[in-house]
C-alpha cells in the first residue's frame, strides 16, 4: 500500500498499518526531507516518494518481512528496499528527536519519577554459526539478544535501554551497564535481580520460595503487590513488540539491533508525549 492510499485510511487503520500515528510518521516524513535538502549531491534519484520511503522502512519493522518480499510488493530491486531502510533509519537516529532520555536521568533528583521499574525481554534469533553457547538462552530454550528496559512508572516513558547475549543473566546485565540511581528513586525487578538491594538500597524483588519450603500468606501479599506494579514494564514489552522486528527470529547483523531497538523505544516515547 502505497501513500496515497495509506492516507485515506482512518486513525485506527493507519496505526495499525504502521505501528506509529499519523503525527509521528509526518514527523519522520519532515526529517528525511531536511536531510535532502543539506545535501549537495542528491546522486541517482529514487522512484520513490519520501512518504513512501518512510512507509517502507515502517512496514520493515512492523512487519519483518525479507527484503525480497518488500521489494516485490513495491516493485523494486532488492537492494534498494535495503538502502532505503538504512537510510530512512540513519537519518531518524541523527536528528535524535527519537533519543532516549539516558542512565543519567536516573540520577536527577528534580525529575518526576519517584518509580523506576527494570525488566529484560528477549528477541529470538538464527542460530548463530559461532559461539553459540554465548548466545543460547536457557530461560527461552533458543539462542536470544536480550534487551534491559528501564522504565519511569510516572510518566510511562522509557529512560535506557541495554542490550546483551541471551545467555547473560539478568542481574549481570544491570551491573554491566553500571546504572546507578538517586537515593530517593524506588527501584523494582523481577526475580532476576535478586540482590540489587546491594547496590540500591531503595529496591525491592519478589520474594523466592525458599527450597523445599513455602512461601507465608504476608510473602505472598507482598509479592503481589510488587507485580501489580512490575506489570507496567510488561506492558512497555509487549508494545514494543508490535513491531515484528523485536519478535520475531531476528535475521540481521546483531549490531544493528541494539540501534533499531533505541529507535522504536524512542518512536514510541515520542508517542507518549
């Protein structure tokens, strides 16, 4: 589906379509058009609009489709859908209008968020043909990239995102990326983190069943209450992987993952505002 037929669809369609709104996918449009602009040499022009550029880029990530299939719909070559979506990406990352607030927003203590909630999802990919094991999740039972969220409760945004091999641990990943928190920040993980109160002392974990044992009535209260709260980051995950790039068995290069998932969680903060 083209532009101009895209744009007689109504809110809810296009949303579904893209994965964005209509605001943001102007936004997108804009900026690929002012990168054109500074240009000097525009080189061998496309058959393609930039509405539709950008159109093919959102359909790539919603729909994770290969190339080849993209191409044909669009009846192009190939290795043009795959220029296009490089670039159409490199210039959304550049003009950092989708930037993520960072870890050093974690240490403000003029902020709004007095929540901090930290989770890990994890996207499938091919089986690698090296060190396999580094990558083999056995949470998942299949080799992963492991993606670390944290999220504002408050605001609903996401600060950082950090990325690993799917056969680190949770609570390894968090020491790995050295985040560090205002004392005032209340901090809360799953199971995975259990002993980040070193480090914070503000945070909480579910409470483990200790083996052989049985978790007590007040145990179990308390840990319900942290996972009506936890649930938020869940649902930030399962956003994300609405687009299908997330989702589904990744099959690219692994370093143009960890930027194609700052990008989208970027897209959909934007989104919030």
């Amino acid at each position: 589906m083209k532009y101009s037929q895209a744009i007689k669809l109504s809110s809810r369609e296009f949303k579904r379509l893209t994965g964005v709104k209509r605001q943001t996918f102007r936004l997108m449009v804009r900026l690929v058009k002012a990168q054109q602009k500074q240009k000097k040499k525009l080189g061998r022009p496309t058959s393609l609009i930039v509405e539709d550029r950008v159109l093919v880029t959102l359909q790539y990530w919603r729909e994770y489709r290969t190339y080849f299939h993209i191409s044909k719909d669009w009846k192009i070559a190939e290795s043009t859908v795959y220029r296009i979506v490089r670039k159409v990406e490199n210039i959304l990352i550049q003009s950092r209008k989708f930037s993520l607030p960072g870890k050093k927003k974690l240490l403000d203590s003029s902020g709004d968020e007095k929540l901090i909630l930290i989770d890990v999802m994890e996207s499938p990919i091919e089986r690698p043909k090296k060190h396999q094991k580094i990558f083999y999740s056995g949470k998942q039972g299949e080799h992963t990239l492991k993606t670390q969220v944290v999220l504002g409760e408050q605001t609903g945004k996401i600060i950082c995102l950090a990325h690993e091999k799917g056969r680190t641990h949770d609570f390894k990943l968090f020491k790995k990326t050295n985040l560090r928190f205002h004392q005032l920040l209340r901090v809360i993980g799953d199971k995975g983190y259990q002993g980040i109160t070193k480090i914070h002392e503000n945070s909480e974990t579910p409470i483990k069943k200790p083996r052989g044992g049985k978790l007590t009535k007040e145990q179990k209260k308390y840990n319900r209450q942290l996972n009506r709260l936890r649930i938020a980051v869940e649902h930030i995950n399962r956003r994300l992987k609405i687009f299908k790039i997330l989702s589904y068995r990744y099959r690219n290069r692994h370093r143009r993952f960890g930027l194609r998932a700052n990008l989208i969680a970027g897209v959909y903060n934007h989104e919030l505002a």
